[in-house]
C-alpha cells in the first residue's frame, strides 16, 4: 500500500496531515480513506498531539472529493457505503478533540469542501475555489454538507450553493464566511503553522473542553447550551493547568502547560 496519507509531528504538539494524490486532485479513494481513518484513531488518543492541520499535496487542488474514477463501476449498494465510509470519516474527523486547522492548497469541490467543512477552522489560498457541486451530477453533498454548510454560512446561502452547484473564489468564500481568511499560496503553510502555534501556547485540556462545549451546545437551545458550557468548564478547574496558569500570571511569565 502506498503512503498516501503523509504526517509531520512538530516539538510542540502540532501535526501536520498532507493528503498525497496530486495526479488525482488528492481525491478521496479507498486506500487514501484507510489510511487516514488510521490516523485519526492514533490522533484521538494521543495527548501528545494538540493541533491538527490538514492540507493538500500540490498547488491546485486540496481535495477534490470523492474518486469518481473509482465510484464509476460501482453497483448502487457499494456506492452507498461508498459514500457512508466517507461520512463516517469525517464525523470521526470532527469529534477529534484537539483543534483542527484546514489549510486548503487550492480547490475543494464536493468531498473535499466536506472534509475542510469537518474542521474547525478554514484558511485557504487566495488562488483557490470551493463548491459543494453535487446536484451538477444528479445526487446531493452527502457526507455532511447539506448539515455543516447551513450552521456555518446560514441556510439561505448554503441552499444557494447547494441547489446551484455554485463554484466560489476565495475572496466570496471568506466575504461569506466559508473561510477566516484568503492567503498568498506560498504563504499557506506558514500562516496555518503560526495560527496552529498561537492555539497550542493554550492549556490543552481547555482547548479540549471549548470544542466540547462550542460543538455541543450549537445542537440545542440556549439553557441546555450553558449547562454544557458549566460542566466543560468545570472539567478545567481541577486540573494542574488551571494553576499553572494562575502561578504564571503572578509570576509574570509565560505558562507550561502539560495537559493535566
């Protein structure tokens, strides 16, 4: 089996996930999903690890979804778990509880913008485009786009983008909200490894329990959200970070966190 998932592990805790299928617009294919459904399993239990960044091999395409070279020859039925293995990555993606950075190279079409849209923060080459285009091939974005998209730009404009197959530039997808921010293409690494930095000076057992409490209280009502938030946080106060980071403050020095 080829390494078509490539990482890159930094002394402070950041790891970098390059997907490897640049003569395939580093599409989604069966092998590829294998190997990177590994390494979210190793990620999730490994505290070592406090951010996540995940980019494209290449110049011109992040992910361009899924291989539809590979879904061509497919009976209905395996294109239905096709499609759940993929859904089910990215759901497993989403739930990992360190922070995650999507730092997209260039194009992200179907998949691929439902993969960037499993991360928790969107940064992206200013030369890039983005586009759930699913209903230009008779089926519709279905390993979760139809549901992140609407919670993060509004439903209006998703059912836009959704209902038209809309392509997008960089500069409409940060105007939107899509992305945080457009960058020079050779500066992408670099500002998503400087972003990932200023996360990971932070304690991580807080970064842990802010995703916790951001992703589940977005799912209820607002009384049910504080509670979530009371009981994330509380799961701080105990820790020896939380004093740590009290003691560096007096001290006037910058904290060490150790994730306990």
């Amino acid at each position: 089996m080829s390494q078509i998932i490539l990482s890159e592990r930094s002394e402070n805790g950041i790891i970098t996930i390059t997907l490897n299928r640049p003569q395939a617009a580093n599409a989604l294919n069966k092998e590829l999903l294998v190997q990177f459904n590994e390494l979210l399993d190793t990620l999730a239990n490994d505290s070592s690890i406090r951010c996540v960044i995940i980019t494209g091999n290449g110049e011109k395409a992040f992910c361009a979804g899924a291989d539809l070279k590979e879904r061509k020859g497919l009976a209905n039925h395996e294109v239905e778990k096709a499609v759940s293995q993929i859904r089910d990555t990215f759901t497993k993606l989403e739930a990992l509880p360190q922070p995650v950075i999507a730092a997209m190279n260039g194009v992200a079409f179907g998949g691929g913008l439902e993969l960037a849209l499993a991360c928790d923060l969107r940064i992206a080459s200013a030369s890039a485009s983005f586009g759930l285009t699913e209903t230009s091939l008779a089926i519709i974005p279905g390993a979760g786009g139809t549901q992140r998209l609407p919670r993060l730009i509004g439903v209006a404009k998703a059912k836009e983008l959704i209902y038209t197959a809309a392509r997008i530039d960089s500069a409409e997808a940060e105007k939107i909200g899509l992305i945080s921010r457009a960058i020079e293409p050779s500066q992408l690494l670099q500002e998503a490894y400087l972003l990932a930095n200023r996360i990971v000076q932070n304690g991580p057992v807080a970064l842990k329990q802010a995703k916790k409490a951001i992703h589940h209280g977005m799912e209820t009502d607002l009384q049910t959200a504080l509670k979530v938030e009371e009981w994330c946080y509380a799961a701080t106060i105990p820790t020896n970070d939380r004093l740590e980071g009290l003691q560096a403050f007096s001290e006037k020095r910058k904290p060490v966190y150790k994730g306990q």
